[in-house]
C-alpha cells in the first residue's frame, strides 16, 4: 500500500542534565532509558508520514481506536526546568500512541497468527503488545519479555498509533476475534484498545504481586484506567474488599462501577485510618501503588501494614516515578510484607487471559468517557496534565 498519512507526533530537544552520562542502550541525540533526565521542551505535531510497508513477519493494521495513556501526557508534559516527566525508555520525534486496536490490511508471508497457528489474513481485527521484545537476548529467553535487553517501545521511541495505519512484529499481535460473540460493530476495537492498559494491572497485580485468595482484601492507589482495571481483575479474582484511593470523584466513581468496593478520597480523609477501618483493623494482603507519587502514598501504606493484623502484605509499584519511597526496613521484617516493582505487560499469558476475561464478561469500555477524531489528540493529551475529570480519552477513525 502506498501513500500518505499523518501523525501526531511528539518532539523534544536532546539536553541532557549536568552529570548524566550515555548508558549501554541510550543513542546519541536519539533515544535514552532515562527520559526525564535529557528531553527538553515537547511540543507536539501533526506531520505527514509515507503509510509503513511491512516485512517478512510483520504485519500492517489500519487502526480503530487508540486511548490516550497517562505516558503519553508525561512525556508531553514538562516542569518548571522544561524537562519531560516521563522517566523511562524515550527517542523522538516519534509518534505517540499504544494502546490501540485495528484491523489487518497487509501480512508479510512469515507473519503467523497465533490464534490459528496460520499466515494473517486480511481483516482480522487486533490488539498489540507495545512492548517490543526481541526474543533472543537472556531476559526474554528466561521468559521476561519486559525486561527485554533489545527493547523497543511502540509510542515511545518507534512510531505509534496515533496514525492511520502501523507496522508491527506478528509475534506482538494478538487477535481480539474471541470478543466477536460480545461486542457488535466497532464497540469490539473499544475494548481492545482496552487490552494494553489491562494487561499492566494483570501483570501487576497476578503475575508479579502473586495473585489473590479469594476473600483477600486489596488496596489500589491511582484510579487511572491501570487502576481502574486493577479492581476490576482482583473483583474478578475474589477479593472481598477492593479499596480504590483517588481524590478525583469521577474516577473513584469509576472504579466503584467497574469492581471497587470501597472508594477513599486521599486528600478529605486519612488514608491509613479509613484502610484499617474499612477492614476492621486487619489491613490488606496486596497493594498496588499506581500515583506515580510513591513518596507521597508509602507512609500511608507503610501505616496500614504496621497497624493491621495481616501479615505478608505485598506492596506492588506500578506507575513510572523517579522519586524515592521512605521504606521503614523493621515494618517489612517485623509484618513479613515486601515490595515487588511491576513493569509492561508482556509475557506470562497475561494477553490471551485479559482477552478471555473480557470475553466472559468484563466489560472495561464505560472507562472510555469521551471519544476524539485524531487532529483533536494533541489538545487533548495537553488538555489532561490539568483535567483529569475524564477517565479515558479515545481517538476513534472516522
């Protein structure tokens, strides 16, 4: 296929801070694993690009839907010094864009389909994995994908979905075909542009926190969608008690819709107090930190797990920050709780679950609270470092 597209695509000046040094993987005025410590000064742009051709096992989506990630607003978003927040894995000028669903336009002849083990065929309708592991370095063939020491991020540093049309490995696409039966009409590519984002709270809080009992009591921090969907899989999981703490009402409302079963306002009410109250003094099993302020939450959380009666407590960090958490080394020895760190979503069969749980019924799509065409994406992903009244914002092809 041949022609023009545009794209709305993040730009930045390479200026690294006094002090930082080139790591292994970082390129030259190009791409660094330590983004808020060199990009200066974003701005985003709608710019016209050739549409990608793929390879020999790639594959070619037009895509449907593509929701605006909290990443995307960090990495468009600068403090008072003019660096980005966002942290982690970054080169620009890149387009934006990961959490997306499309269909199949064009598959090169070794590009396979892993839910019929066949060549893809045109008109299939997908998701991806943003993560772009190599598979052949230690940590992917140890079965860490997210640990990848090739990676490549679609939306961070290789061009992504806020487009028309994208070229990705096969191995990274997985069919949301399994949602037919549910979903009628284009409602299908809304809850696949859904798979992502719920794919990050299932690595975090089943595949690295360890899952739940059921009858488990639960702490979720953050109700962005990864929070969001947190309580809607540990809900799902069997836990008795789901707290979702989030101070901005919509959202808390959200996560009450979607599986919360108790919801704390932060800044009204003392987080630790109305924990150990909600529980009646027994505190959680498992929490997941999903602010991106973990110096802020942990004392609070640090509270719960020396006054509650529950041992064992796992303590999940979820969001990118680089702030340090004031850790109390005698609270995790004397309560046995330990804190695991959660990163990407890859891996582990957290895909084809998250897909069959949203097949049998979790409906995740009443998170997508407004729906934009894409020239309205960069107003919109400005629009959300003050605004975050709605849960997530979505461009959907006309």
């Amino acid at each position: 296929m041949q022609g023009k597209m545009p794209g709305v695509t993040l730009i930045a000046d390479w200026d690294p801070k006094p002090g930082f040094k080139l790591g292994a993987k970082d390129i030259e005025r190009r791409q660094t694993y330590l983004g808020s410590l060199v990009w200066r000064n974003p701005r985003l742009e709608i710019r016209e690009y050739d549409i990608p051709t793929p390879g020999p096992e790639e594959v070619l989506l037009e895509v449907k839907a593509c929701g605006i990630c909290g990443s995307d607003v960090h990495m468009a978003q600068a403090g008072k010094d003019g660096y980005i927040f966002y942290p982690g894995l970054t080169g620009f000028p890149c387009i934006l864009g990961h959490e997306f669903s499309g269909v199949v336009v064009e598959a090169g002849k070794n590009a396979f389909d892993k839910r019929t083990n066949k060549p893809f065929k045109g008109g299939e309708r997908v998701t991806s994995e943003e993560m772009l592991w190599c598979g052949s370095c230690r940590p992917c063939a140890d079965g860490q994908p997210n640990h990848c020491e090739r990676l490549n991020e679609v939306g961070f540093n290789v061009n992504g979905a806020y487009a028309r049309y994208i070229v990705l490995p096969a191995r990274t696409i997985w069919s949301l075909e399994p949602l037919a039966a549910r979903y009628k009409g284009d409602d299908i590519f809304l809850a696949g542009s859904l798979v992502e984002p719920a794919c990050v709270a299932y690595n975090a809080v089943i595949e690295r926190g360890g899952g739940i009992r059921p009858g488990d009591r639960v702490v979720i921090l953050g109700g962005g969608p990864v929070g969001i969907a947190a309580c809607a899989i540990l809900r799902r999981a069997g836990a008795s008690k789901v707290i979702i703490s989030e101070p901005q009402p919509e959202r808390a409302a959200m996560a009450l819709q979607l599986g919360a079963t108790h919801a704390i306002n932060p800044l009204k009410e003392d987080f630790a107090e109305r924990v150990l109250e909600i529980t009646e003094g027994m505190g959680a099993d498992l929490f997941m930190e999903a602010t991106g302020v973990p110096e802020l939450v942990y004392p609070g959380i640090e509270r719960v797990i020396w006054e509650g009666r529950t041992l064992n407590s796992t303590v999940v960090v979820t969001a990118r920050a680089e702030a340090k958490m004031p850790v109390t080394g005698e609270v995790l020895q004397v309560r046995r709780a330990r804190i695991v760190g959660a990163q990407g979503h890859s891996g582990h069969g957290n895909f084809p679950r998250v897909i069959e749980c949203m097949a049998d019924g979790m409906d995740l799509t009443p998170m997508i609270t407004k729906k934009i065409p894409l020239d309205q994406v960069p107003e919109n992903i400005i629009g959300l470092q003050t605004d975050r009244s709605n849960c997530k914002i979505t461009y959907v092809a006309d």
